[in-house]
C-alpha cells in the first residue's frame, strides 16, 4: 500500500485530469422523445424547449421536459388501469414497457433515459426517481444503482423493477421514501447487459450462458484499472456507462450481481497485479489469494457493505452458498480477499471519479426460478432503501470565490484519504464519512490551496462551505498554503435528521 499512497498523495490533481479527458458528448443522455430529431436539427430550440442554455452540461437539459412516448405499435398507457409489477422474469421489451409505463404514469417522481446501446442495439435504460426526476438539485447528490451485468445474473435485475415500484407508489405515504426522494436523486440501470440476458436461461444456477455480452466479453474486467493496465478493448455497455459517471457526479453506487451471498467492497484488485504482469504462476497463485487490498476510505466501505448486509436477514448470517463455498463473516468481503480482478467497476468508479460503489451479491444461485422472486424481494427492500439513505452522512457543502460564484473543478482531499473527489459545475461536493474530526483540504487552479477542519456527527449532515481567494502571480504558493486559513461556514445541520424505516 505504500507505493499507492505515494501516487495517490497527488491524487486530487490526477484525477482533475483524467475526468476531463472523458468530454462529455452531447448524445449520451439521449432521452426517448419525439422532439428528439427537431433538436438534432436546431440545436438551440432543444435548450429552449429543455428550459436551459446550450452550456447546460451534465444531461440535465436532454432530459428536462421530455417524456417518452410509448413503444413502437404499443397502446399508450392508461391511467385508469392498475400500476402493477409481477413476479416473474421481463425480458427486454417487457422491461422497456415498464419503465415507458412508469415515467408516463409518474413524470413528476420519473425520467427516463438511454445511457447507449448494447452491442446488439438494444438501449441501456436509466429512470431516474426523485421528487425532481428531470434536473439536478442543487446541494442533493445522485445515486444509482446498476444491476445485470452480467446478463445470468437476473435477480438483481428484477428487484430494480420492484424498487422503482415501491418508491413511486410509496411516496405519499412511507415518511423515509419521501425524505430519500426529497433530498436525492437515484438513477437505476435495471439491466447492463441486455443482449447476455436475452440467451440466459432461467435455472441456471452456474454456469456462463449470457454471461459475457455478444462480442464475448465479461463486461466486469472492461473497466480501466489503477493497479494494471486493462487491454481488453472497450464495449459499448462499458464505454456507456463510463460517459454516464463522467457526467454525473454520483456520490454512491450499487452494482448488483448474483452467484454468492455477500457485499464485497474495493479494492477488488491488488497492488501485486503490478509484479504479475510478466509471471503467469504469479497471476495463478494471485487468483487464490485471500490478502485483502484495502482503500484510503476502508471504514467507510466496510459501513457502507454492513449496512447493506445488516439489513438483509439472510446475508447478515454470512453463511456459505453450499459446501466448499466460502463464508463471509457478518456478510461482508473485500473484494481482493475473495478473488482479485482487474478491470472492475467499482475500483474505477472510486479511484477515476471519487464515487463510493459496492458490489451487491443477491443470489446463491444466479439464475433462480421466478417463484423465489418474491422472497428475494422481502430479502432485501430494506437493505436497498436504507443503503441509499447513506449517501446523505459525512459531509457536504459548497466552493465558492470570495465573491460568492462557485468554483468547478475543484479537487478535494479529506486528509489521509489520499483518494480525491471534486466539485460539480455547481460547486457542490459530497463526502461519506463516519462520525469523527477531520480535515479537507482544497485545491484550484487560480486560488490559494486550502484546509478546513469539521466534525462529522452521526444523526445530522455536515454543511461546509469553503471560500477560495485567488492567488496572487507573485505569491509563493508554498508559503500561503501554511498560513493560516480563514475559517470557513463549518455547521452541523440539526434541523436535518435521518429517518428510520
């Protein structure tokens, strides 16, 4: 671990660089409209009619105003008839009907859009659940959920559908959904890899049967990875969803799979990745390894995998899946201390852009039959309600100028966790952490570097505002980053309190 806090020490910087490598491009939030080919031919009508300037960035203004029409050859929706969701697979276009029916049926919690297409061109679906489902509220964060990537593993899949279910019709009455809705935005891709879902076969507890996507490739191991250079050539799916997390900063992420019973946290590869790159016996004896590779942030993953496995009554015994399966003390894992891998998602997610993701593993067997739908389902509704809610604890506040504007772009540190995070466009920033004292420190081209100490507590949010002023040309950086810093709005919000379910 030394080796990668030396190169994570300037990590605020580097990963400043390496997100605004990923240009945003105009087409990825492709919402599912009608207005689309107009504002494919007049650009500046699609921001009028989107309630934004053409500057807008981050998707918001693809989506705000749109709603999708139904399917091809379909019958529009019905108020009058039952908002329903069964118990039993839904294939592609059943999927995609749903989620049309639930964004027509609920636009003011709802919004759906495509991220891309799979190889075999079928959309990457996203609905979005809030109380202000077409744009980004100011000082709440984005969460998400990312659920089939791997097409055999479908509990998850289904659960998503349920999810968004439960959410939209329990908003006027579960007093916690309406404060998750409230305060945050939640982004659900119910299906990664809807092509490698379509060959699955429901039974099929093992096994690889639409595992990988149609070109073959196991869409877990197409990420970029810190600790060895992944050269597998990008997919569509992956290369979707990377844009996706470049132009959303999401605070916390859920990737849901199946085949064991267990929340498993980063690192999912190991610094020893480095010395196997030329040793195939090395790259064996890794895969048998049970060395854990742990993160800067490593309480923070740990609460964040027992608060999901605390509130599954199943996983939470960390009994093992059948005999010779491995058993996970209270539900959790490292991910390294399982098997190491390269090329996963939820390393690139922390380390490219700061976005807290654990990998949910619902099922024993990947592909059970639908009549266990309903016992997944009262399994684990709580634990995927309640991990949300976690996206709201640590601290949270915005980076101004001395004049009041925000500041993009800034890279943030909170001392000793040497992985970094930045301000939104907005300048907002979100940092889950445990209750303790802590300090942040700021960086920003043009201003002087800056540190902060707060205090997160456990039942309140932390608000820290921090105003940057700039750097003089003739100032000597160094020197003005060990003075003193003016104190910053530093308050512990009491009139804001977590609800329990």
């Amino acid at each position: 671990m030394r080796a990668l806090a030396a190169w994570l020490l300037v990590a605020p910087c580097a990963l400043a660089s390496l997100v605004l490598l990923a240009a945003p491009s105009a087409s990825v939030l492709a919402p599912a409209s009608a207005h689309d080919s107009a504002a494919a031919a007049d650009p500046s009508a699609a921001a009028a009619v989107a309630g934004e300037d053409s500057s807008a960035g981050v998707g918001e203004a693809t989506l705000r105003g749109y709603g999708p029409p139904p399917a091809p050859g379909a019958p529009a929706d019905r108020a009058d008839q039952p908002y329903t969701i069964d118990f039993r697979y839904h294939d592609y276009d059943q999927l995609t009907k749903f989620l049309r029916t639930t964004s027509t049926r609920f636009p003011h919690l709802t919004a759906l859009y495509s991220i891309g297409k799979s190889v075999q061109g079928r959309d990457l679906w996203v609905l979005v659940v809030s109380s202000s489902p077409y744009e980004h509220m100011i000082g709440k964060p984005d969460v998400k959920y990312v659920a089939n990537m791997h097409g055999n593993e479908a509990v998850g899949r289904e659960l998503m559908l349920h999810l968004i279910h439960y959410l939209v019709t329990s908003y006027n009455t579960d007093t916690y959904v309406r404060w998750l809705l409230d305060n945050t935005r939640i982004h659900v891709l119910p299906s990664m890899n809807p092509d490698g879902y379509e060959v699955a076969r429901e039974g099929q507890c093992d096994g690889g049967q639409g595992r990988y996507n149609a070109r073959g490739f196991d869409l877990n191991r197409n990420f970029p990875d810190y600790f060895k250079q992944n050269n597998k050539r990008g997919q569509p799916e992956t290369d979707a969803v990377k844009e996706w997390i470049s132009k959303i900063q999401f605070v916390l992420s859920g990737g849901l799979h199946g085949g064991a019973l267990v929340a498993s946290y980063p690192f999912d590869n190991t610094p020893n990745s480095r010395l196997c790159r030329s040793s195939p016996l090395c790259s064996v004896f890794q895969s048998y390894s049970s060395a854990p590779s742990l993160t800067p942030d490593d309480d923070v993953f740990r609460h964040l995998a027992l608060t999901y496995a605390s509130n599954h009554p199943v996983m939470a015994r960390g009994a093992a899946c059948r005999s010779g399966a491995p058993a996970f003390a209270h539900g959790i894992t490292n991910g390294a201390a399982w098997y190491p891998l390269t090329g996963g998602m939820q390393d690139f997610n922390y380390v490219w852009y700061g976005c807290m993701e654990v990998t949910l593993e619902l099922s024993c067997c990947k592909f059970p039959p639908a009549s266990d739908l309903p016992k997944f389902w009262e399994e684990n509704r709580m634990a995927l309600v309640k991990f949300l809610g976690e996206a709201h604890r640590g601290v949270s506040g915005f980076v101004t100028d001395d004049g009041g504007n925000p500041v993009a772009r800034a890279a943030l540190k909170v001392k000793g966790r040497d992985v970094g995070f930045q301000t939104t466009k907005y300048g907002e920033f979100w940092r889950i952490l445990l209750p303790g004292v802590y300090k942040l420190e700021v960086y920003a081209d043009g201003f002087l570097p800056k540190e902060v100490d707060f205090m997160v507590v456990e039942q309140h949010p932390t608000l820290l505002n921090v105003t940057l002023h700039p750097a003089k040309p003739s100032t000597d950086l160094l020197s003005a980053a060990l003075v003193t810093p003016i104190p910053s709005a530093v308050v512990v919000d009491e009139s804001i309190v977590f609800p329990t379910l």
